[in-house]
C-alpha cells in the first residue's frame, strides 16, 4: 500500500491544517450562545495540510473507474461517453450562477431552456408534455405513479389501488409502486423472455391502476406484443407505464407514445448522456399523454400570452377560484383537466430538478441534431448484436434471438468447471475492463447483463471479446486464477457476505 | 440437485411445510438457500399474524438479490425462529433442520394442493 493510500484519518496529525481564517472583526463570538447549543467536544474531523488533501483524493482518484478510463458494459446502465462540450456548457456562468429562487423575470433564458428541452423529449418520445423536475429514475417512477394515482383518484376511480409489474422489471418498479401506496401483482415473462399475455389477461380488472412495463426489457428483448398489451389494459381501464431505463436502442426509431404508453419516466443519466454520479445528481423526466398532463407535478413552467414565463407553483390561479382556496386540488372546484397547476399530483422537488444536469442532456440533443440523434440506437443494437454472435460459443445464451442494446449469457456453456458468473465478472477487473452486471435479472441464475452502448469503436468490442473468450479458457485451464480473481486491483476479493452480515461503517469501529 | 426430504409439502415458491397436529412448521427448501447464495437477512413475521395461504409472509436477502417468502397455509403465526435473526447463516447449513415460522392453520386441506418430496424434485429439475 502507498503512504497516500492510508485513510485521511490515519494521515491526521494533530494541530497540522491547511487554511488560514481571518481575525474575527465582530464583536460577537460563538461563546455568547446557550450552552446547550454548544457541542461539547470538537468534532472528529482530520488535519491536514493542503497537499496531504490533494495526494490523498488524487490517489483515491486514480483507484477509480470510469467511463473515462475503460469500457463499461454494465448492462441495463447505458454507459455511454459522456461530451465533454456537455461540460463547458453546464459550467458556463450564465447558467452555472443561477440561484433557485431569482424572480421569474430575471431567469427568462434558462425557463426557455427548460421548456425547449421537455418539448425535445416530447418529440422523441411521443408524449404530449413534460416535468423535468424529478431527481433519478426511481423518482419519475414515483413522480409518473402519483400522476396515475391522481389521475383515478380526480375521477373519483377508487378501486384501482394495484398495479401489475413484470417479473422481469427492475427492482425499482415495485419498490416505487408500493411507495406510492399501490399494491403490486407479478406478471410472468414465458419461454421467449416476453410478458405472457395469456398471463396478463386474467389480472386485468377495474382494481388494476396500471402496468409498469419496460421496452426493450431486461432481456434486451422488444416485447412484440405490446400493441395487444396496451390494447388490453386500456380496455379495464388502467394505465400504461413506460420505463425508460431501455430507451437507448429506440431513441428516434420508436415512439413509447405511438406504442399506447400513458406515462413514461427517462434517464438522462443514460440515454441523454449526463453523468452517473456515483449516487450526485442524476434526472428522470416524466412524459404524459395529454389527457394526463393537468396532473403534472409542480413546480411547473408555464408561458403566459404574452410570451413571458413564469413558475406555476400548484395554487388555483383560475378567476373562479374562490379566497384562499390554496394549493392543490379540488378546493378551488376547477375540472381534472385545468392546467393552471391546481390539479396537479403534488410537489416532488424543492426545485425544477437538476438544471446544471438538464443542461448536459439539452446539450447532447442540440450536438446530435434531429439526423444523428436516430443513429444512436442501431449502433448500440449493433454492438451488442456483434459482442452476443462473438461468445455465444463459449458462454450460454438462454434467449437466442435478436437483441436489442443488452443481452443476457447465463454463465459459461462449460458449467462443470465450477467458475460461477462472480468469478468471471472479477477476473474481467484484472483485465482493465468493468465487469457488466451480474445476477439480475433473476430469471437466469447465472445471469450476465452486457450492454455496450454506440459509443464504443469495433475494436474496443473485439478486445472485450477476445478477453472474455480467454476467461472462457482459463475457466477450463485454470480455474484457481478466476476463482481468486482480481490480483491486480487496488483491494482483492471482497468478503461480501460478512460484510452484508457485519457491517462496519464508522471507520472508529474499524 | 439439491436435496429433499421425504415426508414434508413443498411449494412452487420454494417453502416446505412439516406437520405436526395442527401446526405447520415452514421453511426454506436446500435449493432455494443454494440459489440465493449466502444469506445475510431473514425478514420474519410477527406472533399472532394472520396469513392467507400464498401470502407474503417475510423475506430472504443474500448478497445476491433479496426474495419474497410465501405462506404455504392459511393460519396464524404462533412462534418465529428468533435464532435467525442473528444467524441467517443457518439457513445455508441446514435448510431442512431450521424452521422459519410455525403456524396455526385454518384449513389443513390446504396441505393437498402442495407437493410431495418427489414432485418438487421433479419442478426444480426444470428450474
């Protein structure tokens, strides 16, 4: 281990810092205050000098992986390069010293922004209208679910409390759903890897909120039969929920509004190319169709007659509403279709969302134009396509058809060597590559998720390949080097199991 | 294949049920803690809870993924195995020898609609 490598505790040294505050000018001093608000004792905090700083997180730094420094198939993930123009232009102080709560009429310009950029997702995606406030891709499923739920609910519809999520679905589409209040009701995928819609039709009824559904799904797979699903759904009465974690293969092909999607969320984290923050900001926008739209969240942007923006913040702004109704709802007496905001499912964000991440995705959109933007999916489809056909030989592949941008291997096609998928996915560390997901979905035992994305060149494909092929080998030759794997990492094998089973998360109890 | 035991049911989601009078002892058969790998939670029920036959009742999480558990049987919950909330580990060891719940049961006709030790070898051969 280098001395740098050590925690930022252990390089502490007491007394050592690396700032220097001015003279306290005032008169008033921190003594002055009650003693119960005083802390007792000084915080556990390390010193250090500026450059123990700087070597420490620079060397941490470069124990990372990322995007920028190898290929990552990490399916169901979309890891695609991110512009570094998306950058410079979220860094730009016109935009990047923007503060939430300027006036309206001083913020003109990024309002614009914001509203061309949700009419640019419309367009893509073929719904009507657009928040962009939600935070990550679990919250448009929350955001998108509580627009369902309202939509019923202004109905007076009060039965439909369930809703149907494939087995094969992320996890974050039950989660949210039973976040949201709803009671969730599994639907099988048969033999191809698709929602069996002989499955499907005995669920449907008027208690049914909707389908969360994902197109391509986990499987890489286009589900085929979705206008006979959403036909299907439409006639009990509910609504369907598009997933957009897979929107990368379809962007510009196909329209999840022209399928019979009500609702959808995106992840610009993936498909729009802003980054994946390692838990920082990410965005999920949430489309609706248009008899939808007057559940929207708010904070909302809305453009008066003449042409100024302004922030819709949920209150009644229709003459008729009588004083002092309030936000929200049915107070005021407006129909379900206002769209002065009071209609809508409620608040979901302090703000309008993530703007410096809003502007990497307006960013990527302006860059590809309306020709280069419809390129993306059949190169992504292509790449997974290429790296399937290449290994198939060697590793199992349950579901032999045309994929999408990902795909599924079941583990080695030799399972008697005992090298599980954990195994492969560790070794690939020690070659330089991240490993693609493993273990999910959970139709496949051995599953490994590869998604490759359209950013990659044939021969960073071919390199993966050729590794993976000699993993195949070593399998067979040398089954202990996987087994062990990784050598050459920063930390070795993990014992994730007591570390799920005792976990120590306070480097004092270290 | 992983093993079974002659003389309890067994469910499609992996539970096996042991009777003993009007008691259904319930657990996790050695194939679903094998599939799941190493377990690091149990997500158990409370005493006296009512559970409808093919209800959740609890859950299993490994470092791999985190799985539903469903009652095999109407009834009411009338002890836990309070030992695996410290030893999910167990379940690993030995499938058959640690019980999860044991439960009252309504309607012990119920028992018929599970399998026998050799039908659900038969379903996890195809799994």
């Amino acid at each position: 281990m280098k001395y740098y490598d050590k925690l930022i505790f252990d390089l502490s040294k007491a007394g050592r810092q690396g700032y220097s505050l001015p003279v306290n000018r005032w008169e008033r001093s921190v003594s002055e205050l009650p003693a119960g608000l005083l802390r007792s004792d000084v915080p556990a905090l390390p010193e250090v000098s500026e450059l123990d700083v700087v070597r420490h997180y620079t060397n941490l730094s470069q124990m990372n992986f990322g995007v920028d420094s190898g290929f990552y198939p990490l399916g169901s993930c979309t890891m695609k390069y991110n512009p570094k123009i998306n950058e410079e232009i979220a860094a730009m102080p016109a935009f990047a010293g923007l503060h939430p709560l300027q006036p309206a009429s001083t913020v003109q310009g990024a309002l614009r922004l914001y509203k061309d950029l949700a009419h640019a997702l419309s367009e893509i995606t073929g719904m009507a209208q657009f928040t962009l406030d939600p935070f990550a891709g679990a919250h448009g499923e929350l955001t998108g679910l509580m627009v369902i739920r309202q939509y019923h609910m202004s109905r007076g519809d009060l039965k439909r409390t369930r809703i149907i999520v494939p087995d094969s679905a992320h996890g974050t589409n039950p989660a949210s759903a039973a976040v949201c209040g709803l009671e969730i009701v599994q639907v099988k995928s048969n033999a191809a890897g698709l929602v069996d819609v002989e499955d499907l039709k005995p669920l449907l009824d008027d208690t049914i909120a909707g389908i969360m559904m994902t197109n391509p799904n986990t499987l890489g797979l286009f589900e085929k039969e979705i206008k006979e699903i959403a036909a299907l759904v439409h006639e009990c009465g509910g609504l369907l929920y598009y997933d957009g974690a897979n929107m990368n293969p379809l962007m510009g092909v196909v329209r999840p509004g022209d399928m019979g999607f009500d609702v959808l969320h995106l992840n610009l984290h993936k498909t729009f190319s802003t980054p994946h923050g390692g838990g920082g900001p990410g965005a999920g926008p949430v489309g609706v169709a248009a008899h939808l739209a007057s559940h929207l969240p708010v904070p909302k942007v809305m453009e008066a007659e003449d042409g100024t923006l302004y922030i819709a913040d949920g209150s009644c702004r229709c003459e008729s509403a009588p004083e002092g109704a309030g936000a929200f709802g049915p107070a005021c007496g407006c129909k379900p279709e206002c769209t002065c905001g009071c209609q809508s499912c409620g608040q979901i964000s302090g703000f309008m969302g993530n703007f410096g991440v809003l502007l990497r995705a307006y960013t990527y959109i302006l860059m590809l134009g309306k020709q280069n933007i419809k390129m993306v999916g059949p190169l992504a489809v292509l790449g997974a396509n290429y790296i399937k056909e290449s290994l198939k030989d060697c590793f199992k592949l349950p579901i032999p058809t045309v994929c999408k941008h990902e795909f599924v291997f079941d583990g080695l096609l030799d399972q008697s060597t005992g090298v599980t998928t954990l195994d492969i996915a560790k070794r690939l560390l020690d070659y330089g590559f991240h490993a693609p997901t493993i273990y999910f979905p959970l139709l496949f035992h051995q599953a490994i998720m590869i998604e490759p994305t359209e950013t990659e060149s044939k021969e960073t494909l071919d390199g993966f390949i050729e590794i993976m092929r000699h993993i195949a080998a070593e399998a067979i030759s040398d089954p202990e080097s996987l087994k062990t794997a990784p050598h050459t990492t920063p930390v070795r094998r993990l014992d994730e199991t007591t570390a799920a089973r005792q976990p120590v998360l306070r480097y004092r109890d270290m | 294949m992983a093993k079974t035991v002659e003389g309890l049911y067994y469910s499609e989601s992996h539970e096996w049920v042991k009777v003993e009078g009007n008691v259904a002892i319930v657990g996790i058969t050695d194939f679903a803690q094998h599939a799941m790998g190493d377990l690091s939670y149990v997500d158990m029920p409370e005493v006296d809870d009512e559970l409808e036959k093919g209800e959740e009742f609890g859950a299993v999480e490994s470092v791999k993924a985190a799985s539903d558990l469903y009652s095999p049987v109407t009834g009411t919950v009338v002890e836990i195995n309070e030992e695996l909330e410290d030893a999910p580990e167990l379940l690993n060891q030995d499938a058959f020898a640690n019980w999860i719940m044991k439960v009252e049961m309504s309607d012990p006709s119920e028992l018929e609609t599970l399998m026998d030790a050799a039908a659900y070898e038969a379903m996890c051969a195809n799994e």
